[in-house]
C-alpha cells in the first residue's frame, strides 16, 4: 500500500541532486530502493504496449529519430492507420499483459481533423479495458481537452535532455514549446508522461539537468521514460559513443530518488542491453517497461526474452488497480 505523499519536492536544486549522484554506487542504489519499497511493490513491473499509428515523413529534425524528414533512414512510411487495426493490436497487448496502450503519430503537432480520429482510437482502446497513452508532437490548450473529453489517460511528451543541450540535438522546436505543451496536457486534468533521452553525447549534468526540470515541474509527471538512445543508421547520432550502464542505472537511481511516486520507464534501448543492467535498472526503481518486438519503428526484446527476465528476477507484470498512481 503506499504511503500519503509527504515527500514530494519541486524545489530540488542542481547542486542537491549532483551530491545524491555522486555518492557511492551501493549508497545511491540503497537510497533509490528504499524509496521504491516504500511506495511501490517493488516485485512489479508495469507493462505498455506502443503502436505507430502515422509513420514517418516529420517535419521536425530530431538528430536521434528515424521517423524525421531530414534523415535517411530507409524507414517504411505510412499514413494514419485505420481503426481496425489498432484494436487488433490493443486486444493483443492485453493478452500479452500490457495494461496501457499507446499510440505515437510522426507529427510535429495533429491537425484538429487527425486529432478526431485519434480520439475514435482512444475510445475504442478504452473501451477494451486499457489504459490509453498517446504522443502526437505539440498541442495546443483546447486540443489536449479534447483529447481529455474522449477518455485518454496519459500524453506523452518528452524533454529529452537538458535546456541547455536541446539546440545540439533539436532545431525545429525549442524547450519552452515543450513545456508550453506540457502545461496545456496539465490544464487539461491529463496525466503526463515525461522523460527524455540518455546517450546523446550530452554529459552527466546535462542529464541530472534533465531530472531536476522534471522534478521541478508544478507537478511531477506520473510516468517518466528513460530511453536509452537507439542508434539509428542514416541519422546524425548514429555513431554516438556507448552510454555506459552504471550510468544509466545511476541516472534511473536520481530520477527514482526526485520523484518518489512517479512510474520510472525503462524504455528504448533494452535491446542493447544485458539482462545484469535491466536487473540493476529495476533495482534503482525502475517499475515499468514497453514490451513487444518493437517500439514505434525500433527494435525491442520480444515477448520471450522478457518473460524469461521476469522469471529470473520474480519480477511479475503489474495488473491495474484502483489506486494506481500512473
Ligand atoms: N512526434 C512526437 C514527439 O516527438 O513528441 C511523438 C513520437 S516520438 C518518436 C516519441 C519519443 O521517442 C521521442 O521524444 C524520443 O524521446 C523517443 N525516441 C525517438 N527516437 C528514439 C531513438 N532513436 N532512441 C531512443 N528514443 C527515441
Ligand atoms: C518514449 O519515451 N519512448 C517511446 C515512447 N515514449 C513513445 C518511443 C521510443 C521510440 C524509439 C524509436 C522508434 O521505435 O522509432
Ligand atoms: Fe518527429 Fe517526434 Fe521523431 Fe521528432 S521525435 S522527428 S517530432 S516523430
């Protein structure tokens, strides 16, 4: 059962949360889990399932994404998909376990007629019993209420890396658009689900940076993703450096310790990674996963593979409750 929430903060501070990262690994990881067993079942997992519902042909230049317009990625494009098909995928992620759904469109913002079909999405996933995420780019105050009037959940939008960093990575948008859409996801009374990005050549402050504005949001968001960069060919991040994964699970650790109640997301990249780093991850508080073979347009590690984790790990997939926070 969790605890009222007495702790939380929106008033940490770079220097704050730097200390926290730099203790030692053991000392940092006891402090993450004593916070996660303190406010979640720390033997759970939560488990999502992501559809791309419009492919492909972005005008915006995110260096990391396959699904932008100025990169050749060779990606299979592919216009706003029918209703059918996403119930059919929805009603095969909750066989597979997936409690939430959700639908991410290569938009740099919807057009009020794509958004009315993304809202007949919503619905008709809700409608099977699960909860609905989407990630559709920038929206404007009156277009997050209508997503909220259709019944959706959660709204994905993330920061990805620090204020300072985002011109590096980013040119068609800036960081106050996304937390200009962010504010209009919270007016709108929708849960939010923000993170960000690891392994961009950013470096630990501009990650710890990244944390402390998602801690200091007026509220902190219910679900926050951490992705580990996957590295696409034919976009300009395509020969980054490794990101190193005790770094990725002292990351996962502070965002853990910043926000306590939040759901952190083990997210892009596990492909990439060994099954001692998700074990670690889900010791430094990471609870929730997308499972699947694949992301959006990337590659993911499978039904299989995850089952085969979880049961090494007694890890189960979280059902959904009542009181669920995110
Ligand atoms: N177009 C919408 C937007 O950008 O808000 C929604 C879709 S976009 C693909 C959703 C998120 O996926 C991005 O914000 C980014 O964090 C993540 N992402 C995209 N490409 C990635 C990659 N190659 N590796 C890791 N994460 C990635
Ligand atoms: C998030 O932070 N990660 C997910 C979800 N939110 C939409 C997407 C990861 C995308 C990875 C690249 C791809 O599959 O195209
Ligand atoms: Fe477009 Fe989103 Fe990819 Fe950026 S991350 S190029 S906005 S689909």
């Amino acid at each position: 059962m969790k605890k009222t929430k007495d702790n939380i903060r929106s008033n940490w501070t770079f220097n704050e949360a730097l200390k926290i990262y730099n203790q030692s690994f053991n000392e940092l990881l006891y402090k993450a889990q004593s916070i996660h067993r303190n406010n979640f079942n720390n033997s759970k997992v939560q488990m999502s399932t992501l559809l791309s519902v419009k492919t492909g042909s972005c005008p915006e230049d995110c260096a990391y994404c396959p699904q932008s317009a100025h990169h050749n990625t060779n990606l299979e494009k592919e216009k706003l998909i029918n209703i059918t098909k996403v119930k059919e995928a929805a009603i095969k992620a909750k066989s597979s376990g997936s409690t939430r759904f959700c639908l991410g469109a290569a938009w740099r913002s919807p057009t009020d007629k794509d958004l009315d079909i993304v809202c007949e999405m919503i619905k008709e996933v809700s409608g099977l019993g699960m909860e609905t995420c989407v990630t559709l780019g920038m929206l404007k105050d009156y277009q997050a209420k209508k997503l909220a009037e259709a019944g959706l959940d959660f709204y994905n939008h993330n920061i990805d890396t620090s204020e300072e960093y985002y011109s590096k990575i980013i040119s068609t948008r800036n960081f106050d658009d996304r937390l200009n859409t962010l504010e209009n996801v919270r007016k709108a009374n929708l849960k939010v689900c923000c993170g960000g990005i690891l392994g961009m050549g950013e470096t630990v402050d501009d990650r710890i940076k990244m944390l402390i504005t998602l801690a200091n949001l007026p509220k902190h968001p219910e679900s926050v993703p951490l992705n580990q960069l996957i590295k696409i060919p034919g976009t300009p991040l395509e020969k980054e450096k490794d990101l190193d994964p005790i770094e990725l699970v002292k990351t996962i650790a502070l965002a853990r310790i910043l926000m306590p109640y939040s759901y952190v997301r083990l997210s892009a990249g596990r492909t990439e990674m060994s099954e001692s780093t998700q074990a670690l991850a889900f010791l430094a508080g990471a609870n929730s996963i997308f499972q699947g073979d694949i992301l959006l347009t990337a590659e993911n590690p499978g039904k299989m593979k995850d089952i085969k984790l979880f049961k090494k790990l007694g890890i189960v997939s979280e059902e959904l409750s009542l009181d669920h926070n995110a």
